[in-house]
C-alpha cells in the first residue's frame, strides 16, 4: 500500500531543495524565459520576412544557429573544464605543479580551439544529412565571422570563471545561464530590428550582435561586412582582456582563502 505521507515527504524534500539551491532555481525558472524569449523574437521576424520574402532564409538560419555554437559552447567550455577539476578534485594537484595560471589559460582555450573545430565539422554534417547544405556553402562564411564570436565566447567564459573562484562548483549552473544570458540579444537568429527598444540598448553593448548584423548584410545584401568585423573584433578584444584580468584578480584573491573550499 502507497504511504501518501512518504511522498509527500519526498516532494517537501525537494521543494526545500529548490529554495535553497541557486542551481535547480535557475534550471527551473531560467530556461523557461531564455526559450520564450528567443522562440517569440524568432516568430516575430519569421512573420515579418513572410510578407517581403527570403529566398536564402534557411541558409542563413542555419548559419546563425551554427556561429552561436563558436559563442555559447566556446564560454560553456571553458567554464566546464575549470568545473571538471573542482568535481574531480584535481585543482590542488594542479596548482601545486611548476604551471603557472598563463599556461593553464593557453592550454584551456587550445582546447577550446580544437572543440570548436570538432563541434564545425559535426554541425555542418548534420546540416548536410538533414537539409542537403553542403559544407563549402558555409565554410566560407564561418571562417569569416566565427574567430570574433569565439573571443566573445572566451570573454564570457572568463566571466563565469570569475564567479567559480568565488562560489565554487555550486555555481555551475550560474555559468551557464551567464553564457546563455546573451543569446536573446546578440541577434544571433533575427535581427537587431525585431528586439524591443530595452532588448537593443543590451543589443548594442554586445560584439556578437555586430558580427551577426554583418553576417546578414553580407548574406541578405551582399554588403561588405567590414565596418561591422572591426566593431565586432574591438569590442571583444577589450572584454576578453578585461575578463582574462578580472579572472586573474579573483583566482589570486581565492587562493588566499584556500583553493580547497570551491569543491566543497
């Protein structure tokens, strides 16, 4: 016989878990928003282009769905694998080797590089296999627009580095909301146009949204995408320093407190 008070006891246990737990709040109420943001800005400009036509429309969908991947996963990247050493409690291991946090930084982001490459060639086969897009049609492209939206994401990781070192593994989820955060407004799947007017005053203070706009006018108008690179490519520059510093500044100040405490 099903004892009603023991689930009970189970849900309240729960319950309890997700008001105490920054990360299951999150997971809970934060991805919910992310998807109804960007789902409902996506069917706004769908319903707009109906009206004037696109006849490239899958291919540049497509290949903005593939540049976030250089963005989001290059910044989920990085905060994973310092993640991965908390979780397997190799941190202390690894500080107490003749590695100083430079060559840790180098090593993580050639990594990233090597992913982000193995993530390219996975993406663009799916998107062969499923919508007959040959690769060459977007290799071009990618090789164009993907190198500053992969210092974007370096910048954002770093970013959620700086939290880490502060809060430990507990924050996991918290980096990846931070990575995800910007996606609505980096105009990644429609255009700056679409956002209302508070979504474009965040749209502007972020590279990728002009790195994406010069993908489309390139794609849509055949413009010459530079002025919008070298927007792109001068502002992620100065956030991945400015990140790289801050992370740095935070990792030094943690260790005064023990390296030790960020896997409890």
């Amino acid at each position: 016989m099903i004892s009603f008070a023991a689930v009970f006891a189970i849900t309240l246990r729960h319950l309890r878990l997700l008001r105490r737990d920054m990360n299951l709040a999150l997971a809970t109420f934060y991805w919910p928003i992310l998807d109804v943001l960007i789902w409902g800005f996506l069917g706004i400009y769908i319903q707009n282009i109906q009206t004037v036509g696109l006849a490239n429309y899958t291919v540049i969908a497509l290949l903005g769905i593939l540049l976030w991947q250089t963005t989001g996963r290059s910044a989920v990247t990085l905060a994973a694998s310092f993640v991965e050493e908390l979780w397997s409690y190799n941190l202390i291991n690894i500080v107490s080797l003749p590695l100083s946090l430079t060559e840790w930084i180098l090593g993580i982001v050639l990594y990233n590089v090597i992913t982000s490459c193995m993530t390219f060639v996975y993406c663009t086969g799916l998107i062969y296999l499923l919508y007959g897009i040959s690769p060459f049609a977007m290799l071009g492209k990618f090789i164009i627009f993907a190198p500053p939206l992969f210092l974007c994401g370096l910048a954002l990781g770093f970013f959620c580095l700086q939290v880490i070192v502060y809060c430990g593994k507990r924050a996991q989820e918290l980096c990846y909301v931070l990575a995800w955060f910007f996606a609505p407004f980096s105009t990644a799947f429609y255009p700056r146009e679409v956002l209302p007017q508070w979504a474009q005053y965040i749209s502007d203070i972020l590279p990728m949204s002009y790195v994406f706009a010069g993908m489309r006018a390139l794609m849509i108008d055949n413009q010459d995408p530079t002025s919008y690179l070298v927007k792109g490519y001068s502002m992620a520059i100065a956030y991945l320093v400015i990140a790289i510093i801050g992370f740095g500044y935070a990792f030094h100040a943690s260790k005064k407190y023990g390296l030790a405490r960020l896997s409890d």
